[in-house]
C-alpha cells in the first residue's frame, strides 16, 4: 500500500486518573524522521504516543458531517437496518438507502472507513517498532504494546466484518484485506488481500497477546484494560462461532460494571462516561463541541438547540418495548413529524444532549453488549440452554420490571436473544446490521420507512460486502481482486 507519511502524534503531558474526563486532544506533527530515543525516552512519553493512537478513532474525515471515528462509523450501520430511520433529505440518507456513494468503489463510507483503519495500523506499527527500539524496561514495553495491539485487533476486526462475508458464511481461502505488522511510508510497496484466515490469526495473535499482558488498570476510560480487550475477543470469537471462548471472554470482560439503573438510563445515561455500565467511551469537553457536525446534533433531535435532528425510530421496533420497559423513551418529536413526514413518527429520548453544552461523552461499549453476547454464545451450546435464557431474563427484568420469562429454547431463544440485542444497543454499534450478517440473513425493511428506502437486501447479496476504495488500487499495484458490485 503506498500510504502517505503518516503523522506521528505526540501528545502534550497531562496529568490522568481513574475518574478522569479529560482527552488529551493537544498534538504536534513530526515527520518519520525523529527517532525513538527521543519519541519514547520514559513511560510518559510512551503514553502520551498511545493516547495519540486511540485518538485517530475520533478524528473526522472526507469533509463530511457522518465521517467521524469509530462512533460515526458505527451509526452507520445503524441507519442501514431497519430498526433506525433517516430524513431521506437529510445526512444518512445514503447510508440508510444502501446507496452506491456507501459501498461502492468510489463510495464515501468506503474510503473513510479503509483511511481510519488503516491510518489507526501504521500509527499503531510505527509505535511499536519506536517502544520496541526504546531504552524503557521490558515491562513498560510489553504493557504499552499490548494496548496498541488490541487497537490494531480490533481495526482488522472491523475491515474484516465490511469488506468480506461473515466469517462462517465465506470459504476461509477468500481474499480478505492486506495485513501489515510493520511500518510503511510513502515508498512501501503495498501487499495483496490476505485470506479471511490470515486476517482472522492476526486479529485473534493481537487481542490474545493483549489480554494476556493488561490488567484492569488503566489511566481513563477511554485508554484500552484487559476488560475492553477481552470484550473486543469475545465479539470476534462470536463472529466465528466459537461459542465457548465467546462466553468466556464476555463473562471476564463484564466483571466489575454494573447495569445502570432506570434513572441514569433515562437522563444522563447515554452522555456521561462515568456511567458504571460504560465499559468504554470517549470524553468531550464542553470546547470539544462541532455545532452541526457533533453527534448529538444528528441523534437527540428533542434538543432545544439547532442541529440536524436525523434518528427517528421505526414504528415497528417501536412496538416490541412494553410499557413498563426503562428503554422506552419513544416520543413523537412535534413539529418534525407531520402526516407528510411519515418516517418522523418516533424519536427516541435514549441520547440526550449534556446541557448546556450541546454534546456529551460518546457511549462505546456496555456492561449489557457483553452480557447479550454471554447469553448468545450459551444458547449455542446444548448443555448451557437454560443458563443462557436465565441470564438473558436478568438483563429483561432489570430493564422492565414486569417482565415474564418466555421459556424458548433452541432458534426460537437465540431469536429471542438477538431481538434484545437490538432492543439495548440501537444506535450504538450498528447491531441489527451486524447480526443479520453474520447470521446471514436478509435485511427486510417494514414499518414507517420512507418509501424509496423500503426494500429487502437479500441474505448473501453482494451488497453486504462494500467494496475496496478505488484510491488503494491507484496507489498499491500488488492487490489483485475487488468485491463485486
């Protein structure tokens, strides 16, 4: 791949704690040419460079208001299912009417995508070459490299889920994405598409090392722990259908978060990283807002300030919440909806803005994903069936008090699993997209949709496969094949 010189960040010195929100957003550029004596003398230093790294997963990208990080990149996602509803006249669109502009070659999502992660790898290669030339103990080393594995475990994770079919619904000989373990610039010479196995032992080779070397510790909530890790495992062993080490790493991984109780989800849940469900998120300061462009902008549209206000709800997702359910939040938003504005008939008061700043923390990851994926992972193992549905029922009766237990086994409680999925994390990280992939099953729109954007993309449709962006193929004479269209 002839990738631009990356950028090495270095990350000006603050004090961090346990309890912080601070985000270290302070960086100088330096070419390639400063040497790791001097990048990485002490462990600070060292931080600072990881911080750096976990930052690129918050910068914007392409120009454009819904090209921003990993959290813009999950949202997505969200608006390509069905359960969540876009403005067919406003940003999402395209993402929600599976339009060319997302998948294709020359596509906006696509290339936005394959630019964050592959960004995030070289950054991530760059350091750990540094820290490994790098006087600090042996120690030090192996803690910070261990955290920029798991970034870059879980960035071929993602590729992998979007640029192929779902691990066990594709030959493993497939060509996946390139992997790179080591620096490039300007003048390397790009490599071919690994196979889907060869991307999948190197995402596995960097999150295993990475839980074995971290510990629950950490300076922040937004820095990578052991938990965050073995989370990121749990969710790749679920994409391979490995049932057993799923539910293992989901169990360990929840260990210490608690589920937020009714009156946290239904304020400041959703905003503040110091949730004690939140396993994993990113701080903003009140100077950090964009205006239009920040998240909440697009996703609480019952604020009182101006912003895009494009997260409707469909009315049949709508429906599957009880009336004592803590998660229903389902509001008509007056004056958006209309009779001429059929697909504004819910909004949800899930994400709320932190008044009076017009933004809040970004949610990246829950106590309860982890929890769904340990009951997932149960269900798929005959033995483990009723534990499964029993732990499935804490989740349903802490979140409605009246809830009843369905007594389903089998697909129909697996069925019933990946419903809650959707109930508890609409909006977060692109779920009900992600499962029915995996599971390979088709995306069938029903409800209050706009009708240009109800249609049924069918199970192994090329669709669900974006494609390589065409700039890799301008720039790396060595990759050979594109996905379809």
């Amino acid at each position: 791949m002839k990738m631009k010189k990356i950028l090495i960040f270095i990350v000006g010195a603050v004090l961090l704690n346990s309890c912080s929100n601070e985000w270290l957003d302070v960086a100088e550029p330096h070419d390639g040419s400063v040497t790791p004596n001097v990048l990485y003398v002490n462990e600070q230093s060292i931080t600072n460079a990881v911080v750096g790294s976990i930052d690129i997963l918050r910068e914007y990208y392409h120009d454009r208001h819904v090209t921003v990080g990993l959290r813009y990149y999950n949202l997505g996602f969200d608006f390509m299912g069905n359960d969540v509803i876009s403005n067919p006249g406003q940003w999402w669109t395209y993402e929600s009417s599976w339009h060319p502009l997302i998948t294709s070659t020359t596509g906006y999502q696509t290339s936005y995508h394959w630019t964050m992660f592959y960004k995030v790898i070289n950054d991530v290669n760059t350091k750990i070459a540094g820290i490994e030339e790098s006087k600090v103990s042996d120690d030090i080393k192996t803690k910070y490299i261990a955290e920029l594995r798991a970034i870059r475990g879980l960035s071929y994770f993602s590729l992998a889920r979007e640029y192929q079919f779902s691990y066990a619904h594709i030959e493993k000989t497939a060509p996946c994405v390139p992997i790179y373990t080591t620096p490039t610039t300007s003048e390397t010479k790009g490599n071919d598409r690994a196979s889907v196995q060869e991307v999948y032992t190197q995402i596995l080779s960097d999150l295993d090392f990475a839980v074995s070397n971290l510990t629950a510790s950490r300076a922040a909530k937004f820095r990578i722990n052991k938990n965050v890790a073995q989370a990121w495992r749990a969710n790749v062993h679920l994409e391979m259908q490995s049932w057993a080490l799923a539910e293992a790493d989901a169990n360990a991984a929840r260990q210490g978060f608690t589920l937020m109780d009714k009156t946290t989800y239904q304020t400041t849940g959703f905003h503040n990283i110091g949730t004690g469900e939140w396993m994993w998120g990113f701080p903003f300061q009140p100077d950090q807002a964009w205006g239009y462009a920040s998240l909440f902008s697009h996703i609480d549209i019952f604020r009182p300030q101006n912003g895009y206000k494009n997260f409707f709800i469909n009315e049949n997702f709508v429906a599957l919440f009880s009336a004592t359910d803590m998660r229903n939040v389902f509001v008509t938003p007056t004056p958006i909806y209309t009779t001429a504005r059929p697909w504004a008939k819910y909004g949800a008061r899930k994400f709320q803005d932190r008044q009076p700043d017009a933004d809040g923390d970004w949610v990246m990851m829950r106590a309860s994903e982890m929890l769904l994926v340990e009951a997932e992972a149960m269900a798929q193992q005959p033995a483990k069936v009723a534990q499964a549905a029993a732990l499935l029922f804490s989740l349903q009766s802490h979140r409605d008090p009246n809830a009843v237990a369905s007594g389903n086994t089998g697909s129909a409680l697996i069925d019933e699993i990946l419903v809650e999925r959707r109930k508890e994390l609409y909006g977060e990280i692109g779920t009900e997209w992600f499962d029915l992939k995996r599971y390979n099953r088709p995306m069938v729109r029903t409800g209050n949709h706009a009708l240009s954007h109800k249609f049924t993309v069918p199970a192994g449709d090329k669709r669900w496969v974006f494609q390589i962006p065409q700039t890799e193929f301008d720039r790396n004479p060595n990759i050979t094949s594109q996905n379809p269209r």
